[in-house]
C-alpha cells in the first residue's frame, strides 16, 4: 500500500488535523528507534526536512497533522508543530567607538562588574579550560573585544536545510529605546560614558534600518568574554538578523553544543511555548552534566518562559545597582539567582561598544561566572553560584521570594568560604 492510501486509510479511521488555509505544517516528532521516518513521512504524505543526530528526532512538512492515536499508531512517541521563536526586546542606548587610549576589555570595570565582583575573582580562576556556548544571533568575531575569545560554532540559520519552516513566525518586538537618562544609575566618572555624549552615535543614522537582534550575539559573547576571559565561547547562531528562531532548530543548537564539549550553555532567549523538543534536549544536556543558564524574561511578570522554567536551569533576573529587580525583569519561582541587567556596557557589531539592559544581559554574567566555577571543579557549579548570591529581598519587599537566592557575588562563588 503506498503512502498515500495509507494516509486515507488513517484520515477515515482515525481522522487527522487539519488546518485550514496552509499547504503544509511543519511539525516535530520524536520516533521509537525501532520506527522508519521514512515511512512515518510516507504514511502522512509529507517529507523528511531535518534531523537532530542521535536523538531520533525529526522536522516534517505534512499536509494535515495526525492524531495522537495516528501517530502512536506509526511509531511517534511525541510530536509538536514547529513555533517560531523571537529575540527578547531590549534597551539599547547608542553605540560608540572605542575609547580613547582604552583596552578592548575597558568595560570590565563598569559599576555593574565592580558590584558582583567579577575582576576580584579572576585571581582564583579565569575559566580557562571551559567552553561557553552561547545560542544567539550573528556574533562579530573580529570585534577586538573578543578576539582571543571564541572557539568553532556554527550557524544553523546558513545551513538551514531547504523547506524549513515554523509556525508563528514574527518579527522581533523590541521594548522601546529609553531617553538618555535611563542611564542616571551609572558611575558618572566611570570612563565619561554617563554623560550624554556616550550617546552621541559616530553617524545619526549608524542603526538605521538595523534590527537590534543584529547585535545581541556580540552583546551576550562580550559580557561572557570579560567575566570568563580564558574561557572560551562557541558561538552557535540560531536567530537570524530579525531576531526570528524556531524550536527544532534551538533544540538542535542545545544538543549540538554539548555533543562539541561545551560545558556551559548560555540561553538568553525565552518563549511561551512549553516545547517537547526544547525540554528533550535540556534533559539531555543535563544528563552529560553542562550546565545551563537562561534569562527570565523582559515582561515584568511571574509567568514561566521556556527554557528559563525548565527544572535544572539556572534562570537569571536582573537587577540594577541598587540591587532592586529591574522595572522589566520577570520574576517567580523559576528565578533562580539574579545579576545586573540595566545600564549594561558590552561589545557592539562593527567593533563598538553600547549601553544595553535585559534579562538577556544578566544571564551571560551568570554563565560567565559558571565557567569560571567549572574550571576549578566538575560538579555543585550552581549550588556555588547560590551560595555565593547576596541575598536582596530586604531591597525587594514586593517579591518576596521570588528573586531566588538573590543576587550573584562572583567571588564568593569562586571562592566561597
């Protein structure tokens, strides 16, 4: 019987889902490995688009989307559609060059790296040995900031394979850029960068037309870089220059950097979706002891997002540098730990340098200090994380215990007593 009389078979026995107004669905299956995907994709008249190695997990393209019964009927043991995924929205305030007779690592010393302690704690560990990954947009690996910095990755948004597609694709909604003095919580002697003239761009029109996801990967890497500075940080790029991503292809990149030795898994993205295929591959980092840091989100809510809510995730909040959570920052149970996210000085595409604040921001400082955990011991890295947190519920009372253990002290992490 061909594929195709299979799959009427099915539709008249067990009817299958469809939706109206698409030619196809993207959806991903997880098979039994004693199933054919080729005959499962034959069976539903569809097409094999993509794999994650070792995992017996699969992207289809189908016409209709089975039942549950179908498709425990032909060896799927878990299926969901492929939902596109976007960027968090964040603030960025200008860019600027270098400044002037300053080190590509300048910003190590803003107010927010001084507060956690990051520079004190290099003298106990660098992270050397230790390989970051972190699952982002398009990294500039000639940024002087970085060079010396980054290991091999790889880009799953190039090397996409021909018919992928998700779901709910939507551009990336920024949170709206702040007035300049968003940025009166900076040192304002901390490198003349405080004054407005930091944010005076080398042309009015330099970010014209440029989508703010273009420059997250660099942002991210940058923070990674000077809290972890022997580390070194696999850049895997999975959102592409609008900020738009897919679940099956960040479940690839999670799989994907463990199965290249990375130890560490920055995550500085979150959606709603509750994804099978995400969740597979957390467990699966976490079974080969990485250790994975998420952000919680810019919605100022206490609602779960994914893979910050996911259990053994590190999920980092962000504070300021009074230590109060982020008028953006999400909250709630999931939280884990927090560290700085507003007014936050990183490596910019193009060699600058902005100003930034997220949630995306504070969890590259947690990763970083989870690397430099990692190089001196194999096991506990976010129990030291914790135990080292300064705790902030005295500077929070509207949260009460839902900014976990507080917020992070590098050197009582690495050094704890």
């Amino acid at each position: 019987m061909t594929g195709r009389r299979i799959l009427l078979v099915l539709v008249l026995l067990f009817g299958l889902t469809a939706q109206a107004g698409a030619a196809s669905y993207p959806v991903i299956v997880q098979i039994s490995p004693l199933s054919s995907i080729t005959s499962i994709a034959a069976a539903l008249g569809g097409s094999v688009v993509d794999t994650i190695p070792g995992a017996n997990t699969y992207l289809l393209n189908v016409p209709l989307v089975p039942s549950a019964t179908v498709a425990s009927l032909l060896g799927i043991q878990w299926m969901e559609l492929n939902q596109g995924v976007t960027l968090p929205g964040f603030v960025q305030l200008g860019v600027r060059p270098l400044p002037r007779n300053a080190p590509a690592d300048w910003y190590k010393s803003q107010p927010s790296m001084l507060l956690i302690r990051s520079g004190s704690a290099l003298p106990y560990s660098t992270g050397r040995g230790v390989v970051v990954a972190d699952i982002n947009s398009r990294v500039d690996v000639g940024h002087r900031a970085l060079i010396g910095h980054l290991t091999t990755g790889y880009d799953f948004v190039a090397n996409k394979p021909t018919g992928t597609a998700a779901l709910n694709q939507s551009s990336a909604s920024f949170m709206d850029q702040s007035s300049a003095s968003f940025m009166d919580q900076s040192s304002a002697s901390f490198m003349d960068q405080s004054s407005a003239s930091f944010v005076d761009q080398s042309s009015a029109s330099f970010m014209d037309g440029v989508n703010p996801a273009y420059s997250h990967g660099t942002l991210c890497a940058g923070i990674i870089a000077v809290v972890a500075p022997d580390s070194m940080i696999m850049p895997l790029r999975v959102f592409d220059d609008q900020g738009s991503a897919d679940l099956f292809n960040i479940a690839k990149a999670i799989r994907y950097a463990v199965q290249q030795g990375a130890q560490i898994i920055n995550m500085s993205f979150g959606t709603l979706q509750n994804s099978q295929a995400i969740k597979s591959a957390i467990n699966f980092a976490l079974s080969n002891n990485s250790v994975l840091v998420a952000s919680a989100g810019n919605s100022n809510t206490s609602a779960p997002q994914y893979p910050a809510a996911y259990s053994g995730v590190i999920t980092a909040a962000a504070t300021d540098l009074f230590d109060k959570k982020a008028s953006f920052s999400n909250y709630g149970k999931s939280v884990y730990v927090d560290a700085p996210g507003v007014n936050i000085f990183s490596s910019y595409p193009g060699d600058y340098y902005s100003v930034v604040s997220g949630t995306s921001f504070s969890a590259p400082a947690i990763a970083g200090t989870a690397a430099l955990i990692r190089s001196l011991r194999t096991s506990g890295v976010s129990n030291n994380i914790a135990a080292g947190a300064i705790n902030i519920d005295s500077n929070n009372p509207n949260y009460g215990k839902q900014l976990g253990y507080g917020r992070i002290d590098v050197l009582r992490a690495v050094k704890p007593n």
